[in-house]
C-alpha cells in the first residue's frame, strides 16, 4: 500500500503559513494536516475554515482538515469554499450522527473521513467503513502536539484493518495522529496505517525533505 505523509501545520509558525505549506510540498509531503479547534471539543483554539482559505493558494497538495470541533456539521459549508479536500469528524463530537454527517461532506463534494479518540474503542466506526474515504485513528488525546505516543494504539490498528481486509475494503485509507515519528514510524505501519500525520517530528526536523522519506518506513 502507498504510504501518505500527512504533516500537521499546528507544529508550524502561524505567520509563516503560507510559505511553510510550500516548503512541505517541495520537500514531497502527500497531503497538508489542518488541526481545527474550536476550545470546546478540545480546551485549545488553533484556526478554522479562513486559514485553510489562505494557504489554499500556496500548495496543490490536498487539505486534510481534521476537525476538533463541536457540531462539526455546520462547517462542512465553509470549509468546502475555503478549498478543503479531505473533512474528518470525531465519533464523539457526532455519536449518531457520524453516517448522516459523513455523507454531508461527500454530497459537497469533499471526501470524508471518522476520527476515533484513544479511549473509543474502534468497533464504534466499523460501520461507517463503506461511508468514508478514511478512518483516523488518535494516538494521542487530542488537543495538542508533541505528545508521546499510545502504544495501545498498534493493536487498534490491527483490528480496523482485519476488519477493512475481512470487508472488502483491503486498500483502505487509514491514518495515524499524535506522536509518531521516525523512531515508530515502522510499527504503525506494520500495524495498518498507511496515512501518517507528524507534526513535531517534520517541524522540528533540520532537514523536512529526509525526515518525510525517512517517515515512508
Ligand atoms: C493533536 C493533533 C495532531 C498533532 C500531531 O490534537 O490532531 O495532528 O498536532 O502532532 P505531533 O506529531 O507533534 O504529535
Ligand atoms: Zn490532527
């Protein structure tokens, strides 16, 4: 399976979004991670749909906006303007809600995908499988990064790509967050996931270019 580096811009100078967006395209990321949050799903508040507008221009990578918000359902509208590629909505912001929430974003014309929390176990988001173009899989509480890592995390993968392989869906995207870097990278990957975000790991690197290869495992 192709493996999709995602770098997380919250680990990037704010000021500087729209030349660190280039940056990451020159130095052969896949898609450009957009941490959303609102101070209410998540105590934090980083940026939301007007900052995906402004580095729009700047790349031609898609946008994977990983939503942190409450009600995340209205946005999915702006963040469709703003030139959003990829929404992903937490189970626990959306509980019932996930598979109506989830086909919104596909009826705009963006592809979409289900966040699961540490603390929810996977099986919460079997169902919504063949309703998405992603599953992501926290390995951190979310709110912020460079944080360590959850080693529960390999076996959540495991099993939400036994079920994907077992289901007729065995070339199905599934993405890791939170403390994953080079160190790491192999055994998430081992363990199914083949979309990685890395925030510190890119952003604290001397050289973006080596450490998005080195991230490929
Ligand atoms: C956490 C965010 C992550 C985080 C990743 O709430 O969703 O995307 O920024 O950052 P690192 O790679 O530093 O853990
Ligand atoms: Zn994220």
């Amino acid at each position: 399976m192709k493996i999709k580096i995602a770098p997380s811009i919250l680990a990037s100078d704010f000021s500087r979004m729209g030349e660190n967006v280039g940056k990451l395209e020159r130095a052969g990321a896949d898609y450009i991670h957009c941490d959303v949050m609102d101070g209410n799903f998540v105590p934090p508040i980083t940026f939301g749909h007007q900052m995906v507008a402004s580095i729009r221009p700047h790349t031609s990578l898609p946008l994977d906006c990983h939503l942190m918000v409450e009600h995340p359902e209205t946005h999915f509208e702006e963040f469709k303007k703003a030139g959003a590629d990829f929404v992903t909505i937490h189970y626990e912001a959306c509980r019932k809600n996930l598979n109506e929430n989830l086909k919104k974003i596909r009826s705009l014309g963006m592809k979409c995908g289900a966040v699961v929390n540490p603390d929810t176990s996977v099986e919460e988001i079997f169902d919504c499988v063949p309703f998405c173009d992603m599953v992501l899989v926290m390995s951190v509480f979310p709110g912020y990064g460079g944080q360590k890592f959850i080693a529960g995390t390999l076996p959540r993968l495991e099993k939400l790509r036994s079920f994907c392989e077992k289901n007729g869906f065995p070339e199905f995207d599934i993405e890791v967050d939170g403390g994953v870097a080079e160190e790491n990278v192999k055994n998430v990957i081992a363990a199914g996931a083949n979309v990685i975000v890395a925030g510190s790991a890119v952003f604290r690197s001397g050289d973006m270019k080596k450490t998005i290869e080195r991230l490929r495992g």
